[in-house]
C-alpha cells in the first residue's frame, strides 16, 4: 500500500495534480469540496440564526446572550441545559475544523484511487471524514465540562467569555508558547502533510478509514487545542472571534510558509498577552 501513496507528497501536491486529472476525477474533487463546504455553510448557519430559538437565548449583534440558560451563571445548569451546552459546541466544532478536513479529504481521494487501479479495497472518503469529525465532537464533551466548571467559579461573562481580563491575559500567553514548541511544529507538519500520515497508517475498507480519519485528527487536535481555549478569551458567543480563530487554523494547514507565521502569531500572543497582564496587574 505504500507504494499506492508514495506519488502523493503534500496538501498542495494534490491540489496541484487536480488541473491534470480527468473530468471524472475533477468532478468527484468538486463534489467532496461542494459537500463539506455545504456541511460547514449548514454549521455556521445555525450558529448564526440557530441559537436564538433556543430556549433563553437571543441574539445580540454579532455575538449570542445567553438569557436563561446557565451559561452565565444564572441558574444551575439542568440537564437539557448540558444538552443545549453541547450541541452548541459539536456544531461549533463541525463549523470550524470541516474546512480543515478539504486537503486530507482530497489527498485520500488521489490515494484511493491509486489504491484502486491497483486491486486494494477502498472506503469512501466519508468514512474518514467521519472519524476526523468524530475525535472534534468528542472534544465538545470536555469543552462543555470545561465551561460548566468556569461558570461555577463565576469566572464567565454573559458572552462566554473571561471576565477576569489577568485570567485571558494569561491564556494568550499561554497559547502563544504553545504555538513556539516543538509538539505544535510536529503536529501542524502533519497537519501539513496528510499523506505522509495516510500512507504510514492506510487500513482498507470502512474502518480503515475511519481510524485514519482520528488520528488525523489526533494532530489536528494536537495543533489547535490551546486556540480552542482562546474562545473563552474573545467570547465563545462572538461569532466574529470564532470565524478569526477558525480561519488562523485553516490558514495554518494551506497557507505558504504557515510554519514561519504561526512562529510570529505565537510571539505576538506572548507579548501581547504580557502586556495586557502588566497593565491590568
């Protein structure tokens, strides 16, 4: 199997070979990035005009308050509130990190393929997908534990967010380190290069797939943990802040030189953070 992914070398190798494959294959290439740019539209959507018809929510600007709901101290949390709670992060999860899944989705396309001329069995790239999204939506659950246990330390604003400013001040620093470190270099070369991990790891059939999709996302997940703290920083109900974040970590995985920027941001979140702790001390 490895020879079938060796052709395969990068994110951007793939995207590159796409203007030279057929029509067929251009087009299934259209329909993978059609349908999971659809999925996270459906995500966003909901985000945006969803949460108001739940139970104690409106909307305000371009960020959602909370009314009811315990999200914001004012009243312990019920079980349909945990419910709430965690829907609104899977679809937060599913609106942020499907964009990220439209490189590793193409080159296991390419892979399959190759895979195929050759005789070896072959899972839908839905099947990856799946466990890539999966490991995402299992995070909600410790992302909803995380903010039940702030709200009971009443350290969350209306909006979701800190609202001790020393308490954000300290996780910009902190993710800003993170992103200096050698696990986050490791993880986002990976991130970078999908097809290294594929063809290290390639498993026929459905569950082959789908255990290649989580540990993709297991670095995924190994590059972005820290930002996701940084939705407590600008509000998690700051649609504006959760866009800015979701585009710094796709941008991250394509973009030319992301390794260099990410070095950059992550100085730039260490002296800003710095700063603000000293003024606000």
């Amino acid at each position: 199997m490895t020879s079938a992914v060796s052709g395969v070398s990068s994110v951007r190798n793939a995207f590159a070979r796409a203007r030279l494959w057929p029509d067929s294959h251009r087009r299934e290439g259209l329909v993978v990035v059609g349908a999971l740019a659809g999925a996270s539209a459906v995500a966003w959507l909901y985000l945006i005009f969803g949460f108001h018809s739940l139970p104690g929510m409106q909307m305000s600007g371009s960020a959602v308050t909370p009314m009811k709901m315990a999200m914001g101290t004012l009243h312990a949390w019920t079980v349909g509130d945990v419910l709430l709670t965690l829907l609104m992060w899977a679809v937060m999860m599913v609106a942020m990190m499907l964009p990220s899944a439209v490189p590793l989705t193409l080159v296991y396309g390419a892979v399959a393929r190759k895979a195929q001329r050759q005789g070896t069995p072959v899972s839908p790239a839905s099947s990856l997908v799946a466990g890539y999204l999966g490991l995402w939506i299992v995070l909600s659950v410790g992302l909803t534990a995380a903010q039940w246990g702030l709200d009971r330390l009443s350290l969350l604003s209306g909006s979701m967010a800190f609202n001790d400013a020393r308490l954000g001040a300290f996780v910009v620093v902190a993710a800003g380190i993170y992103e200096l470190t050698p696990l986050k270099r490791a993880c986002l070369d990976r991130c970078r290069d999908p097809a290294r991990t594929i063809a290290q790891h390639w498993r026929a059939g459905r569950a082959g797939a789908l255990r290649m999709g989580v540990r993709l996302g297991v670095y995924c997940l190994g590059c972005c943990w820290v930002l996701m703290a940084l939705l407590f920083v600008g509000g998690v109900m700051n649609l504006v802040w959760v866009a800015a974040i979701a585009t710094f970590v796709l941008l991250e995985k394509i973009a030319p030189m992301a390794t260099v920027w990410s070095r950059i941001v992550g100085t730039a979140m260490i002296a800003g953070g710095a700063v603000g702790a000293v003024v606000l001390a």
